[in-house]
C-alpha cells in the first residue's frame, strides 16, 4: 500500500539541492509532518483503544506506514467528508514496536485516587481517534483497521461519539469552547525543540466517563452553572465572584511559571446507549505537547486544589477508563524504526522504566498510584471486549 508521501530521509533519493542564491550549506530540513491532531471538532467519531497480543507487533508495525492509505481509501470517496485518522502509541508498546529512543514524556497514565472520585489507569497500547463529519466514514475506516489488526490486537475499549446539537455533552453544556485557537492551538499541542528526535508529535490522553444523568438532571439550572463555571444557555463564563472554586472551568484552568495560561486542545464527544443498563456519557480525549499539563488539570480535579477537595462533575461523571499515549508525527509512522532487537530484550526496558515512574512521581502526590496497566485486566468489570473483525 503506498503511504502518504511525507519527506524521506532514504538514502535512495537524492539530497535536496541547495536554494538557488544559498551562501553555503544545505537547505534545512522541512519541519516534520504531524498527524491530522488539529482537525476541527467533527459530526462523529470513533475512539478505538488496543492492546497487542502477543507475538501481534509485527502486524502493528506493519499496518503503521500504511494508515494514511486506508484513511485515503476510504475518505476519497467523500470529499466532503473530512475523515481524519490519529494514532497513538503506549507506554509498554513503545519498547514492544521500536528500537531507538524514547519520546522523553511518554509515561503509562497515572492512577489517581482522590478522597471522593478515582481516576483509574486502564490498558491501552494503541489509541486510533478516527474523525469525519459523517459515522459512516468512521465506522468503515474502524472496520479497515481493525480487520488488519485481528490476531495481533485485541479491542479493549471502543466509543462512537456524535455531535449533540451545537458541540454541547450530554450534561447540556457546550463543551470545547475555550480550546486554544490557530498558532495558540499547534503550539499547545506540539512537541518542539525540547525533544528534537519527537518534534512535531503530540501526547494525547483519553478518558470515558460515565454520566448520572438522572442525579445531573434533578439540579437546577443554576446548580448545574455553579458546577461547570459557564451558563448553560449562552455559554458565558461566569464572573470569578461568582465562579466557585470547584467548579469544572476554575480547576482546570492552569497557569505556568510566568503566569501565563497553560493550554491542551480538547475534542470530547458524547456517546450513548439505550439498552437496558445502557450508558450515557463523555469521551474526554486532551492533546497536549506535554502531558504534565493535562495531569496537572486532572489531579486538580481528583484531588482538588487545594488538596481535598474534587471537581462537581465528577459528582455525576465517573471515570471508568484512562490511558496514554504518544502521538508520532507522519513521517515517523510512514517509515518506523526498526523493531527491537529481540523479544527478550524488553525485559530491562521494562524494569528501568518502572524505576523511571517511581523518580518522575512528583513528590507530595501519594495519591499517584503507578500504573500496572500491562496485566491485561481493565479492573473495571464493566467494560465489554469487541472482536477484532
Ligand atoms: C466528564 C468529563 C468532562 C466534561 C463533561 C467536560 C465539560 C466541559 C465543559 C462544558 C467545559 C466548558 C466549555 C469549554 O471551554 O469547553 C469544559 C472546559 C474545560 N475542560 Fe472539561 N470536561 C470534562 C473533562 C475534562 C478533563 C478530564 C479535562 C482535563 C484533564 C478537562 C479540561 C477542560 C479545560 C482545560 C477546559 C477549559 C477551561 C477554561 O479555560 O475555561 N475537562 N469542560
């Protein structure tokens, strides 16, 4: 399959020739491709989180330099359908599929367990977030990638998110206002100078929540206001004398060392079934060029700030899922590096990393629990495996 034609560092093509005029030296280099992360927010989307079975690496690889030509295959046909494909790579799989260096922040998810609500870290080796205004471009592109993967990935968590009227969640609020915008936005989610090997990559963590939409809804309006930290009808920002330190907006806006405001780029979509039991809830999906910024929003929502304390949503949304991920760029995934030198040689890749946990856990934080999320075990009992098709 050929993939998307990104620029090549292969010794079989010749070296670019230098700008006409160019005193000296060879043009610099093209700035990396990224995956299609800014994509405006969509109709619908389906969320596919993987684990890789045993001995599945080599088709992983394998399927990697070619997603851009199966987004193609599908999404050529419409146009105007805007179908987009990102895909994230884990912690314990980063070891698994390539040899070479590490993006220097990828971590497993980091559990965290607050006096109220938990955050738990759940397995998750490959995230695929397919976009496009229309489901049937999803689900097709769903059914490509997943069919490629069967015998080497199993399905672990699957979501098919849609647009609730104008982008609001199912609580009614319209969700993704304040998402960072033009160079705010590729700033705020892209890996720069300070990882030079996985500049122009992402990290990207997700989280579904489920919604007691029958305890939401017995809330007035105003209750309901109080809690997020906007209003619900004309999606203002409530003024800070009336803002309550708990709420949603006030936890999880973060400032950095100069006080300026620290940003992720948030594409949530609900999702919901009518089933008996049925499940009402958000897809909460945050792209950050470094996830410390994300997990500074979300211990302030767990465990509060100041400490003890917890985010009002959560008081109707609970977390059933958490994992996450590096975002290559596409150059990286059109021409991976070679696979690891044997299965065996994981083995200390893995125990260094978990002494690397161990020193990056910030101190004062003992509610940080290191992930074990490579047992297999969601430790959520609810969640449903799909067959790989
Ligand atoms: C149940 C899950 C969640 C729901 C229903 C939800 C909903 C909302 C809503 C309605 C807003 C206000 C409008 C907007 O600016 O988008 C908002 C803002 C925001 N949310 Fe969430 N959210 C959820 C989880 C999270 C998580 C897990 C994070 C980060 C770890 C997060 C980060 C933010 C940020 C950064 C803002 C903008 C705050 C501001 O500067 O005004 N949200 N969310």
């Amino acid at each position: 399959m050929e993939s998307e034609p990104v620029p090549s560092a292969s010794p079989l093509l010749p070296e670019p020739a230098p700008p006409s005029g160019a005193t000296g030296g060879p043009a610099p280099a093209p700035p990396p491709q990224p995956q299609d992360v800014l994509t405006p927010l969509t109709g619908a989307a389906v969320f596919l989180v993987l684990t890789i079975d045993p001995g599945g690496e080599r088709a992983v690889r394998d399927l990697l330099p070619d997603l851009a030509g199966l987004r193609r295959s599908v999404g050529f046909r419409a146009p105007d359908g805007g179908l987009a494909c990102v895909a994230g790579i884990g912690s314990d799989a980063w070891d698994r599929l390539f040899a070479g260096p590490r993006p220097a922040e990828l971590h497993p998810f980091r559990e965290l367990v607050g006096p109220r609500h938990r955050a738990p870290a759940t397995p998750g080796d490959l995230l695929l977030h397919l976009r496009a205004a229309r489901m049937d471009l999803c689900f097709e592109l769903a059914g490509l990638l997943t069919g490629r993967l069967a015998g080497a990935a199993t399905v672990v968590d699957s979501a098919e998110g849609f647009r609730y009227f104008d982008n609001r969640d199912l609580l009614g609020f319209v969700d993704g206002t304040e998402n960072p915008e033009g160079r705010a936005a590729a700033a705020a989610v892209t890996v720069g100078a300070e990882d030079p090997a996985f500049a122009g990559g992402s990290y990207v963590i997700v989280q579904k929540y489920l919604h007691d939409l029958d305890a939401w809804n017995a809330l007035t309006v105003e209750q309901q206001e109080l809690a997020v930290g906007r209003t619900k009808l004309t999606d203002v920002e409530l003024p800070d004398a009336v803002k309550p330190p708990d709420s949603h907006v006030a936890l999880t806006g973060v400032t950095g060392p100069d006080g300026e405001e620290l940003q992720i780029m948030r594409f949530n979509m609900p999702f919901g079934s009518f089933a008996e039991g049925g499940e009402f809830g958000t897809y909460f999906i945050g792209y950050a060029a470094t996830p410390a910024v994300t997990e500074e929003m979300l211990r302030n929502m767990f465990l509060g700030r100041p400490p003890g304390g917890h985010d009002r949503l959560l008081d109707f949304s609970t977390a059933v899922t958490g994992s996450l991920f590096h975002v290559p760029t596409a150059d990286f995934l059109a021409d991976p590096p070679p696979a690891p030198p044997s299965a065996s040689a994981s083995a200390p890749v893995s125990e260094s990393r978990a002494g690397a946990r161990a020193a990056d856990a910030p101190t004062g934080a003992p509610a940080e629990i290191p992930a074990t999320a490579s047992d297999g075990s969601l430790a959520i009992g609810s969640l449903k495996r799909t067959p790989a098709r």
